[in-house]
C-alpha cells in the first residue's frame, strides 16, 4: 500500500501569493491516492476561488467554523485527517498557530486533531528571518509539528530573491509521504542507491553511453528517504528530477561512480546497483574531434572497471547488496551468473526486448532471484512501486542480520 492509498489529508491554504501552487499541491496529493479535503482561509479566498479546488480534488472546500449548520464541521475533519498539511503557512497563520489560537476552521482543526502536522511557510526574506516568525517557527516545532525550511528564489514582485519561497510541491509531497509512510523498517538505515548512465568520451564531442532515464534508480532512492534511511544517491545524467531528501552526487564516468560508491560504501547498511555504468571505454581518448572522413574510424574499446567487483572488498560486515541485470537471452542464467560473481545478496534481472520494461519506461517487469535460492516474479508495475517491493526484500535481509 502507497503511504496516500485512501488517506485523508487535510490541506489548509492561507492567503500569500504562493496559494496558487496549493492547486496543484492538492491535485498531486489527489494523484497520490490521498482524499484530500481543503480549508481555505479567508484571505486565500481572495487569490484563488473555491471552485479551483473542487475541480482538483473531486471535494467541496471546508465551510467556514461560523457558517450554520457546521459549528463541529473542525471536529469531524481532525478526527478523520490522517495528516494535516498547511501549505503555503503565512507569518501571520505561524503567529496564531503558535499562541494556540482558534478562531477559524483551519486553527481548530490543528488544535483538535491527534494526526501528524507539516507545515510549509512562505513570505517575504525579512519576515521569515525576524526573531519573532523563527520564534513562532520553533514553538510550533516543540509540539510536534513539522516546519519544513523555505526555499531560496524569486519572491513578490520586486522582492529580489531570498529565503521564503514556497518548496515545490512535488517537495512537499515527499515530505508528507515521509510522514505517512507506514513501512519504517529502513530508519536510521544509511542506504546507498546508484542510478542512471555514465559516458565514456572518446573525443571532445561524442562519448559511449546506454538507454538508461534513472527512473529506477530514483523511484529507489525516494522510497528509501521515505522509510526512513539516510540516503545517498550516485548518479549520472538523469531524465527525472532528484528525489527529495537523498544526498545527490553527480558523476559522469564510470570510474567516477566506482570512486564515489568506493568512498560511501564503508558505513552503508545496503547499495541498491541501479545504475547503468558504461562497460567499455576508448583505449584513446582523442583530444580533437574525430572527423568524419570516407573511410569510418576503428576504435580500440577496453573494459571499465566492475564497480560491484572492485568495490566488493570495502561492504562492512552484514551489509545488503542488490545488483541489477538488463539482459536480452537467457536472462536468468547470466543474472545467477553475475549474483555470484559479484557476492551479492540479490539480483534484479530482465528482459530489455520486453515493451514496457527496462530503459526508459515508467513500468518494469523483473525476476527478483537471491542468494539463498528465493525467486519471485512481481507483475508489470510502475517503477514506483516496484522500489517498495525491492526494499522490502532489502529491509528484511537487514533485519534477518540485525
């Protein structure tokens, strides 16, 4: 179950100039699985209608605390939420958050409801840094609720640039899955994840590379941060956005992933190799641009470095490592193969002539083979999902060494 699968998620909009990325805050919780019921406040009334949200949701906005017929309309609302979320809060919604007021809708509901709280401020550079607005900040923060920092960017109009902007929402999203996530068997977990392609130059222009998006490798690393685990992720060029919360390091070569994954490997509980490195290399990387000319070039290739190989020596001592096989015949066969060349506890294969599997999909179907002679066949899946599937197998393997 996906941590939004049915949950009820309360959002609250205050009334700055970043309401209007609640819409589609509100429509990508929805997109999530969340049902998701709005409070506006009235000031937000006046940037954005009612109706805008209703669109997005499939919901009626939340009546007003002193509309007829809804005075216990706060109570029912903070009983059913599964997870309070004001985004954007203003400096103004902090200060009454703060002295515990409730004195409409969407204060009395935070007084009144037992579910976790995230808070998403957003105002002007030199409101948020005042004594006062970081003071409100903490107190909100001491009991209990969760006040994620603003971003660094464009304000208002004439504003400049500074702390105060809004997190994106797919930020905030995250976040609120964090929250909800019910499998935390990873927390406190240092978990290693690789993603993507790397590329080998062979002149100043052109370079050997593969197929690979990342988006495996992504969906992994997100899940992880979700459950818990501290993660880093090792990456080379990627066609989705980094995830929130992993610690991202960007390679290019081969030899530079190896070098990365060799420094993080030391004190990782789990490497999850979702990585596509490039398996050859130039022997000689011009220095100028190869010229096309009648007769096409011949380029010596040699072998890059095995990153699960050459890196095996540094795993500490009950460390989970899951490698990945993207084969065209005999898929199993060259997956078992490589599980046991490479000392590893799992291996993911499958099948790159398979449509809707493999490079460059958002679905993947694999076999999921372990050392200990398990073999499973999850169905075709979004890759999304498949993460979850794969880091129960990681989590369990953790916890059967613990």
């Amino acid at each position: 179950m996906r941590p939004f699968d049915g949950r009820r998620v309360i959002l609250g909009v205050t009334g700055g100039i970043a309401c209007y990325k609640a819409v589609t805050l509100a429509r990508l919780l929805t997109q999530a699985g969340a049902v998701v019921d709005v409070i506006m406040s009235r000031a937000a009334r006046e940037f954005i209608g009612a109706i805008t949200f209703e669109a997005v949701t499939g919901r009626p906005v939340a009546p007003d605390i002193l509309d007829a017929g809804h005075a216990l309309a706060h109570i029912r609302l903070a009983k059913e939420a599964a997870l309070v979320l004001i985004a954007p809060a203003t400096a103004d919604f902090l200060a009454r958050a703060a002295q515990g007021r409730a004195d409409d809708q969407m204060t009395a509901v935070l007084l009144a409801t037992k579910a976790p709280v995230l808070i998403a401020p957003a105002m002007n550079d030199g409101m948020w840094s005042h004594e006062l607005a970081q003071r409100n900040a903490q107190t909100v923060r001491d009991v209990g609720y969760e006040v994620l920092e603003p971003e660094i960017g464009p304000l208002a109009f004439g504003e400049g640039v500074g702390p105060g902007r809004l997190p994106e929402p797919h930020v905030i999203v995250a976040h609120a899955g964090r929250l909800l996530e019910t499998a935390k068997g990873l927390a406190g977990a240092q978990i290693i994840v690789t993603a993507g392609p790397t590329r080998e130059a062979l002149d100043p222009v052109r370079y050997i590379t593969n197929h690979s998006s990342g988006r495996m490798g992504v969906a992994i690393a997100a899940a992880a941060w979700r459950r818990g685990a501290t993660v880093t992720l090792i990456h080379g060029t990627l066609e989705v956005p980094l995830p929130t919360g992993a610690t991202c390091i960007a390679v290019t070569t081969t030899a530079e992933m190896r070098d990365a994954v060799a420094a993080a490997l030391p004190s990782a509980d789990a490497l999850v190799m979702a990585a596509a490195p490039a398996d050859f290399r130039a022997a000689d990387v011009g220095t100028q641009k190869i010229k096309k000319r009648e007769a096409p070039p011949v380029i010596a290739l040699q072998h890059t470095d095995d990153i699960l190989v050459s890196t095996r020596s540094l795993r500490r001592a009950g460390a989970i490592v899951m490698g990945f096989a993207l084969e065209t015949t005999q898929v199993e066969e060259n997956a078992l193969a490589k599980m046991t060349r490479k000392g590893l506890d799992f291996i993911v294969a499958n099948d790159a002539t398979e449509v809707g599997a493999g490079f460059g999909t958002d679905t993947n179907r694999v076999v999921i083979l372990s050392a200990d002679g398990e073999r499973e066949t999850p169905p075709l899946m979004p890759k999304t999902a498949l993460a979850d599937v794969l880091l129960d197998r990681v989590t369990r393997a953790l916890d059967a060494r613990s």
